[in-house]
C-alpha cells in the first residue's frame, strides 16, 4: 500500500473535525440575525437562557440570606453616629430658638442623648438586621436581576461574556475535533490497508 493514504486521510480527517468544530462554536453566536431559517443558538436563546441563568443565580449560587450574611456582625456605630450628630445639630437649632427649652438644651444633655440611643441602637443591631434581611428579602430579587442584565446584554457583549468565560474549553473542543479526525483518518487508512487497497 502506498504511503500516501497514511498521511492525507489523517491530515484531512484532522482538518475536518478542527474545522467542523471550530464553526459549530462559532455557529454559537452567529449568525446574529436569522439568515436562510439559521440564526446562531445564543442570540435565537437569549430571553430564555437569561432566565435560565437568573433563576440558576438565585437558587443555586446566590441566596439573598448568603449576601446579607456578613451585615449581621456589622458594626452599627459607625455609619449612624455621623448621621445621629447632623439630625441632633439640625434640631438643636430649632429647639434652642425657643425661649424656655433653648436654655435646658446643654452639650452634656445632648451627649447624653447622643450616646443613648447609639447604645440602643447597637443593643438592638440585631433585631435592626434582621428586619433590613427581611426588607431586601422582600424587595430584592436575584433572579429578575441577573435575567435583565443577561437579557440587556448586546450580542456581542455576550459573546465576549461566554469567550472569557468558556475560551479554554472552546480551544479544546477545536483541537478534540482535530485529534478524532486524524484518528479516524488512521482507522480508515488502516481499513484500506487490511483490505489490500
């Protein structure tokens, strides 16, 4: 048998299988717009896998208990006491304005007042986190979220998406292709050898 079948089959059958499966990739995402009844996977699926992913988000990956989580140790103090000050300075204006209680109106009173109800606060952060939980619970949907970022997502902004994501297992589909090419192409070349071709 001449040695020609022995390299052209596999060369050719490594070129199909890279070349058939490079374009069922890029058949993926292209073409964009239906052309001759085709039109690629992702931008004919798009609504669909949007909501696919939202609701993958929500129940399997992101719970909104998880995300709110590390609020629950949150230190209160900070973030309120700056506003606490500007709502007491604001209203020690109002109040020191009027003649009789303008004069029991003293730094140390409000101090006082200050440092209690940021204790009360800080007592009750628990309670207070939990009902901002149960808020964002109600009102947070994870799901509707991530299904109108993906479904807002121009077509070649997802594109790009699924490449960064998927781009290594896309190169190797490509070279899968080619190595069961050439190895078809040897198993057809060893078939014309047994039968003497």
């Amino acid at each position: 048998m001449p040695w020609l079948p022995w390299i052209l089959l596999p060369v050719v059958g490594a070129l199909i299988g890279y070349a058939t499966n490079w374009v069922a990739i890029r058949m993926l995402f292209h073409p964009r717009q239906r052309k001759l009844g085709m039109q690629g996977l992702l931008p004919r699926r798009q609504a669909e896998l949007a909501a696919t992913i939202g609701t993958v988000v929500s129940e399997d990956l992101i719970r909104i208990e998880t995300l709110l989580e590390p609020l629950q140790n949150l230190d209160l103090e900070p973030h309120v006491a700056p506003i606490l000050d500007k709502v007491i300075a604001k209203k020690v204006g109002d109040l020191q304005s009027i003649p009789l209680i303008g004069s029991m109106i003293t730094p140390d009173r409000l101090s006082g007042l200050r440092d209690a109800v940021l204790r009360e606060i800080t007592a009750h952060r628990a309670d207070i986190m939990s009902g901002v939980a149960k808020a964002a619970a109600d009102h947070v949907d994870i799901a509707a979220i991530v299904e109108a970022k993906v479904a807002g997502l121009d077509l070649e902004d997802l594109e790009r998406v699924v490449h960064k994501v998927a781009r290594t297992e896309f190169r190797a589909i490509e070279w899968w292709g080619a190595i069961l090419g050439l190895l078809i192409g040897l198993i057809q070349a060893l078939i014309l050898f047994a039968l003497g071709q």
